[in-house]
C-alpha cells in the first residue's frame, strides 16, 4: 500500500503535455539508498527534452528535470540526470544517476554517485509505458 500510495504522488505530479510517452518504472533498491521505488521518464514525440521525475526530483524541484539520452548498439537507451541540494546530513548531497533503459525487456538498472561516498546506489525495476494527465 506505502508502494502505491507513493507512485499515486509521483504520477499526480507529473502532469503530460500532449504527443509524449511516459514509461513508469517500478525500482527495487538493490544498493544503500538513494534509489526512489518510482521513476518516470518522458520521451517527447516533438523533439522536445526527454525528462524524469522520481520522489527525490518532486522533494528538491517540484517538477520533473532534464535528462540526457543515449541510444547503445543493442538497442536499449541510457539516461543521466543530476541532482543537486538533495536533503542530506551532515549537508545537502548532489547525486548523479544513471539510468540503463531495455526498451524489449522494459527493464530498468539505475546506479547513482555520491562524490567521496562508497555506497551503493542502485537499483533494478520493470516499467510500463502509459500516458499520465495528471
């Protein structure tokens, strides 16, 4: 239920503009942290900005953010983003995420960094295409 109820809040804040495709990715932390148990990627069908959106995103930006695309060989995308002043102790972290997109399995690893930090950040998840009007 603690599941549902957060992709509920991550969808709701996520409203769509019109002629894009929204995959919601279910991710299971795998690592120490750090992973949200929900993200959402856009994919414009305009050319616009591919974007994400994950509990962390909506808790520092209120809305989703950029992230950079990369299409492998074997078909499958790589996403990174970047999030600053995310609330940490002893100070706010800046962490940089990369997300690898199995566009046939629609499976999803993401790993994050945390400069001068060993711990793990990553995590594994299915997702769905869908479209949200949040």
């Amino acid at each position: 239920m603690k599941r549902f109820l957060l992709a509920c809040a991550v969808v709701c804040g996520f409203s769509t503009p019109a002629l894009a495709l929204d995959l919601v990715c279910n991710v299971r932390d795998t690592g120490d942290g750090f992973i949200s148990p929900v993200i959402v990627f856009r994919f414009p069908d305009n050319g616009g900005k591919t974007e994400v959106f994950d509990v962390f995103i909506r808790e520092v930006y209120e809305k989703p953010i950029p992230a950079r695309v990369r299409q492998r060989r074997d078909g499958s995308y790589v996403l990174t983003w970047r999030i600053s002043n995310l609330p940490a102790r002893p100070r706010p972290a800046t962490i940089g995420y990369r997300a690898v997109l199995n566009a046939q399995r629609n499976t999803v690893q993401v790993t994050g960094s945390l400069r001068g930090v060993t711990n793990s950040i990553n995590g594994r998840g299915q997702c769905a295409p869908g479209r949200f009007d949040g």
